[in-house]
C-alpha cells in the first residue's frame, strides 16, 4: 500500500502538537503574559488537567510524570492544583464558557477516587461549568472497582487506556505488566459507567516487537470494542529520557519494519471498518472524531488530533501548557517548584512563545496538512516550499492543485515530514524529535 523512502523520512520531526512547537519556548514569556491572554478570553474555552502520578514508571513513557508512593507529595501537589484552579478562574472573564474537561498525566486513576471528585467538583464550580464533555486517561493497572463508581458518577463520557501491546514479553520489555484481564475488566468497568467513546493506544516499534505482536495487539483492540485506536510509533530518544535506558535498543525494529508496521496497523484497521483520523488516529464511523474528520473540522492540540473547536485551552498543573490564538504558555515542569510558587499564590506560567502574525498563517498549514490532508499555499509559501518539496512531489506523495498542496495517499505516512516543510525554526535541534513513522 505505502512505498518506504527511507531517505525521506530520515530527519526527526515534531509531532505538531501546536506550533511553534514547544522546541522554540523561552522564558520571555511568564505569568503576566499568560494573565493578559487570559482576561481577554472570550468565547468557547477546553480546560486540561495533568496529574503528573503513576503507580509505576513505564520505561518508555516520555510524559512528566514520578511514582506516587508519598502521600505528602501527592497531597502538596493537589492543593497546589486547586489554588491553581482558584486563580486562573478569578481572571477568566464571565463570557467565557468552559465545555470541556480532560484530565491527562501520569495516570488520573494515580490519585485516590475521593482526591478526583473533589477536583471535578472544584472545576465546575470555580469556573461555572454546565455539562462539559469530560475525559479521561487512564492506566489499567490501577483501575479499582471504586473508579468505576466515580467515573460514572461524576458524568465521564470519554476515556483512553493506556494499552501499548497485549503481548506478555513485550510488556516485560517495556516495563508495563498488565495481564489482558485487567484491559478486559476495565473496558467493562467503563462502558457500565457510561463511557461512550473508549480509546486504546497502541504502540508499534517496541523491543523484540513482530508483525504477529502488533496483528494480535490490533485484533484483541477491535474484538473489545475500541471506539478510537491511536497507534504510536515508539521514539527511542534515551538521550532525553533516561529511564528509556533500561529498554534493550538492540532489540528495536529498524526503520524499514517500523515502516512496514504502521502499513499493515492502517490496512488492518481501515478493513476493519475504522475511519483514519489523521496520520496516527482511527475511529469507528459513527465515533465524533470520525466524523470530525469526514465533515473536515478535524482538529489538532495538545491533546492530539480532536473535534474539540474551542480557540482557547487552559493547562493545569506542572508542566501543562495553556493555548490561545497569540500566545503558548507552559506551566513549570518541576513538581516542587510548581507547588512553591502556588503556596505564594502565584502562577507558575513561565515558557512560552507569542504567536506572529506569519506563525499562525503557517499553523494553519500544517495543521490542515495533518488533520485534512489539504491546504492552501500562498505563494511566496510555494517559492519558499516547491524546492524543498520536490523529491515528494517525484515520489509521488503529494501534488500541486491550483494553489493548494496535497498530500496523496501513498504520503500519509509522510505527513509530519511534508508538514515540516513549511517549519521555518527546523534548522537545528533535530535529537529532540522523534522519526516521522
């Protein structure tokens, strides 16, 4: 179906998450721009939660995240979270309307149930929240009954489960155990709580990983009923992530059979009836992310690709990153001075990036190239990008349609490095990504 380029896909990209990526952020922007941006929102806002906790640290997890095994740190950083909630809402204009919730981390369920409805409660009361689409993450392995009780208490409607692969000694190797009756359990936990659209992520690419690991990871996804499978490529970047030393690196798949995985996950999964939802995502038909994609209002954020249309994203939390249309702000990453700076009631907003003029006209590119796969090139852009992409346009993975560009099918596995094209600040620093495929 897709033809490997090897030479096309050699150089690390950015996911595109936002852009500027977060690559590009520097500490002149703080707490006080971040305050400007915020009393002059209006309009439809999307609120996100990181709760930076796990039972255990999975080796290749790339998040900000530690073990939560003292309940003085937990306990400090949730109080710091609901100050936190407490400032941020007291300078939200009241036009503004919240209408969703994602709660991500870590693992949410890191936290006890009780610690969790008090913080759903503090956000809908603090920022006057009327049935907001909630959603959660959520690890497996510390899914008891009584999140099940919560979850459909407090109205969730989406979850993601952190699956990664069902294979035994692939989990061994990644340093995630979780039996498949734990995945099972918990995928009916959560529909009987009234989770509507369940997500599996998937991850191809792990050490020691073959084509039957991933038929059979796929296969098992679609039997339980997974309304959205994200299917990851596992970056392998220990030079950054130093718990991702203790993943055996001889045994990876090189990148001709990562390449090849990819293929057959999206052959697999679209003869299965899912819809593609981006480069990476797939949805069964009537799931909204699919039809976001079929109408062409698919979106894409922090979060990933989403339907969610909201200009505006407020981030929670250590290391969580807040959106508006001129501005990027990220939240300080480390957990103690996190909680410090919130015990003086002040917020810890401190990277970040103003977004230009020139930086959302090329956002609106990219953003169309990965979530469309469409988008119109104005044309100083087509002087600046036709040369750089010209071995795409002869490899046949993309085209030139009367001012828009267009990626082919033969280039979706190519989207992120097409996108790249139109990236003016990739000219250096290109360890911190991870290969396009």
């Amino acid at each position: 179906m897709w033809t490997y380029h090897p030479d096309l896909l050699a150089t690390p990209v950015p996911r595109y998450t936002s852009f500027p990526t977060a690559a590009e952020f520097d500490d002149s922007v703080g707490a006080e721009t971040f305050l400007e941006a915020l009393e002059r929102t209006d309009g439809d806002v999307s609120l996100y939660v990181h709760i930076p906790f796990c039972e255990k640290i999975c080796w290749y997890c790339g998040c900000n995240t530690s073990v939560a095994n003292r309940t003085d740190r937990v306990s400090g950083y949730l109080d710091a979270l609901h100050r936190e909630i407490g400032l941020v809402a007291e300078r939200l204009p009241r036009d503004a309307r919240v209408t969703r919730i994602a709660f991500g981390g870590g693992s949410p369920n890191g936290i006890s149930p009780v610690d969790f409805v008090r913080l759903v409660d503090a956000l809908a009361l603090q920022f006057s929240a009327a049935n907001p689409v909630l959603s959660i993450e959520l690890d497996p392995r510390t899914m008891a009954p009584d999140w099940g009780a919560v979850i459909g208490a407090v109205g969730i409607t989406r979850a993601s489960l952190g699956v990664q692969t069902f294979a035994p000694e692939l989990q061994q190797a990644i340093g995630r155990v979780q039996p498949a009756r734990m995945i099972e359990e918990t995928t009916g936990m959560l529909r009987r709580a009234g989770v509507e659209s369940l997500n599996f992520d998937l991850m191809y690419g792990l050490p020691g990983q073959t084509m039957a690991h991933l038929e059979d990871s796929l296969a098992r996804s679609v039997a339980l009923g997974a309304d959205r499978i994200a299917l990851f490529g596992y970056a392998h970047v220990p030079h950054l992530i130093a718990r991702q030393r203790k993943i055996d690196a001889q045994a990876l798949p090189d990148a001709g059979e990562r390449f090849a995985m990819a293929a057959r996950g999206y052959g697999l999964l679209v003869d299965a009836g899912y819809v593609p939802v981006g480069f990476d995502h797939f949805a069964r038909p009537g799931d909204a992310l699919a039809q976001a994609t079929l109408s062409g209002k698919l979106r894409r954020n922090f979060q990933g690709f989403t339907e969610d249309t909201a200009p505006v994203l407020l981030g929670f939390g250590a290391s969580s990153i807040s959106g508006f249309p001129d501005l990027l702000v990220q939240n300080e990453k480390n957990t103690g001075r996190y909680r410090m700076k919130l015990s003086q009631d002040r917020l810890t907003a401190h990277r970040g990036i103003r977004r230009t003029v020139e930086d959302r006209r090329r956002a609106a590119v990219i953003e169309a190239l990965l979530c469309r796969g469409r988008a119109r090139i104005e044309a100083d852009l087509q002087c600046e990008a036709w040369p750089l992409l010209s071995p795409y346009f002869e490899a046949g993975l993309c085209d030139s349609d009367r001012g828009d560009l267009v990626i082919l099918p033969e280039g979706l596995p190519y989207a992120r490095s097409i996108a790249a094209r139109f990236d003016p600040y990739r000219k250096d620093s290109l360890r911190r990504f991870s290969s396009a495929v």
